[in-house]
C-alpha cells in the first residue's frame, strides 16, 4: 500500500524568504527617494557654485537651507563631493561608482558602432548581478516598478468597486522585437532610441526636468499611457509585452543561478501565487522561465510556505499537484485502492 510520509521540516523555507517582499518594497522606495533627491541635491550645489544665496528667492532658499540640513552630516565640501551622486537608473555616478543600466549601453554600442570601454565597464555590475539573479532589476530596483504596482492596486481597488479593468494577454515576445526594432532604429539614427520609450530612463528624466527645470517634458505623457495600458487593456503591459530593457534582462537572466522553486510537499494547490504574479506567471504549475524577477510576491503570499530559493541555471519541471491539495489526495485514494484491490486479490 502506498502511504506517503511527509517529513515537512525537511522542507521548510529559510523563515526569512517569508519577508523578502517588504525588503523589495524598501528598496524600490529608496530607489525612487534617491531619484527624487539628486536633482534637489544638484540644485543646491549650483547654488553653492554660484555664491547667490542673497540673490535666491524665498523658495530657493528653503531648497538650499533644507539641502544643505541632509547633505552636511555627510560632506563638507558640496561643490565638489556631490559629484559622488550624479545621474539615475539610466546612468550615473552613486557613491563615486559609475553605474549603468545595460540597455543603455548596449544602445550606445549599436548607435555609435563603436566600442567605448570606460561606458562600457559601468555595465558590468548591472550584467554580473542579472546573470546570478535574473531580471531582478525589474522587481527591486525599477522606479517604474514602484508606480507600477501601485498602479495595480488602484487596478484591485476599481475591480472592487465594479468597473472593468483590462486583463488580456499577448505574445511575451513582443518585447523582443521591440528591443530588435529599437537596436535597427539606433544604428540608422544614431542616437539611443530605448531612452525615449524606456521608463526607468523616462522617469528619472522627468523627475528631474520637473525638479531642476521647473516642468515635465514629453515624456511624462507616454509614461502616463503605459499606466492607463496597465488599466484598460492588461495587467503590467508594459514590462510584459513591450518594454525593451524587460527583455534585455530576460535575455541574460535566462540561465540566472538563483530561482524561486516550489516546494510540492507543503503545497495546498491554493493558487494564490499565481493570482498574485504581476507578470502572469504560473507558479503554481512551477513555472517560472526567464520572465520571472524574482520578487518574492508569491514567497509572501503563500499560505503553507511553500515556495522557497534554491541554486540551479534552470527551472524544476512541472511537480504535479500539491501533496496538501485535494487532487494529490483524490489520486493517492485511487492508487491505494487499486493496491488494496490487488493485494485482495
């Protein structure tokens, strides 16, 4: 007779994968805290520059007197020393460290046709990172990240209130032709043509037009769209059929060394982790592929804590039902009245 023992201790998840969500949600706010702080920062050391404090108005000086409250614990010198925090997610200076998102890179490359090593070295964390970890820049570091899901509970809160909100589903692979499409634009133009449609880039750039140069510029419009895309047609469109910088990292994440796996023995079949995929992705079926971010969403809303993080370039085939659900239950009842009936006979 087939009686199955489950040892679940052998199975339990590191207490703190449960949390890693709040974690996520910390870095992504931080992330566009810093996004928001740089311009003010820059502001504030052009008027140091300057040595036009009398000549502010009111209004710039509360910038200046405020700027110069936060930064002056950490430096003495902000005509010089601010130019440690330069730029955004597209490419800039945090901490001294040039930093750059790979896309914009890659764009460089293709639109200049030409190789320039010190640019293109500022990649190299960003590739490293994505290798081990997959799309994780989608999921922790993104601004557009932040607006995004809180664009999806607004989404949860009209579907509440009974208005219709877009779910449909395309080809994830539109994405790649877009990043096709933009690399044939770049080398025709020569210019970075991601950076105009690319919404890291377009929010870093417009909060800082808005901040330093006292207006939003174009690109808040087509930002703006991609929200009203995520409404009406489908959930997170954006990054899950078109954006080019989505693929980029889906490309080299493919293989990434860390993935979230789930644990078939504490499974219940609930399906909350599917429900809560903002990339619609099917945890439940274990499937996860190079479109996961890994973050952790699914890990925190699993009632049975049964997903967890393990080490492998690929993915666990598809595990069955769950050993807590009712289907397993149904099949393992069938099985050992099979046995039974056999060892009767």
């Amino acid at each position: 007779m087939n009686n199955t023992v489950i040892d679940k201790n052998a199975h339990q998840p590191l207490f703190l994968w449960k949390h890693l969500n709040k974690l996520r949600w910390l870095s992504l706010t931080t992330v566009f805290a810093m996004l928001v702080l740089i311009p003010f920062l820059h502001v504030y050391q052009t008027f140091v520059s300057a040595h036009t404090y009398d000549l502010l108005s009111v209004s710039e000086k509360q910038i200046f007197d405020t700027m110069e409250w936060l930064s002056s614990p950490f430096i003495s010198d902000p005509e010089e020393q601010l130019d440690a925090l330069k730029g955004n997610t597209w490419s800039g200076s945090f901490g001294g460290v040039q930093l750059s998102d790979p896309l914009a890179v890659l764009g460089q490359i293709v639109s200049s046709q030409a190789f320039y090593w010190p640019f293109i070295l500022t990649a190299l964390i960003p590739v490293v990172l994505t290798v081990f970890f997959g799309r994780f820049f989608c999921g922790w570091i993104c601004p557009a990240t932040f607006l995004y899901e809180l664009n999806s509970n607004l989404g949860v809160l009209l579907r509440k209130s009974g208005l219709h909100i877009g779910n449909r589903r395309f080809d994830r692979r539109l994405k790649y032709l877009v990043l096709a499409i933009g690399l044939v634009v770049a080398v025709v133009s020569g210019s970075v043509a991601f950076a105009a449609i690319y919404p890291p880039a377009v929010i870093g750039r417009e909060i800082y037009y808005a901040i330093a140069l006292g207006g939003f510029g174009s690109g808040i419009v087509f930002f703006l769209l991609t929200l009203l895309l995520d409404l009406l047609v489908t959930r997170r469109g954006f990054c899950r059929y078109l954006c080019p910088g989505g693929a980029l990292y889906s490309l080299l994440g493919r293989f990434r060394l860390l993935r979230i796996k789930r644990i078939v023995e504490s499974c219940n079949d609930c399906a909350k982790c599917t429900a809560v995929c903002e990339f619609g992705l099917d945890p439940l079926h274990d499937q996860f592929g190079q479109e996961c971010n890994n973050c952790t969403a699914c890990i925190a809303v699993c009632p049975t804590e049964a997903m967890t993080f393990y080490f492998s370039p690929r993915d666990i085939a598809n595990q069955g039902p769950g050993h807590l659900g009712r289907k397993y239950r149904q099949q393992n009842t069938l099985i050992n009245q099979a046995e039974k009936t056999i060892d009767d006979k």
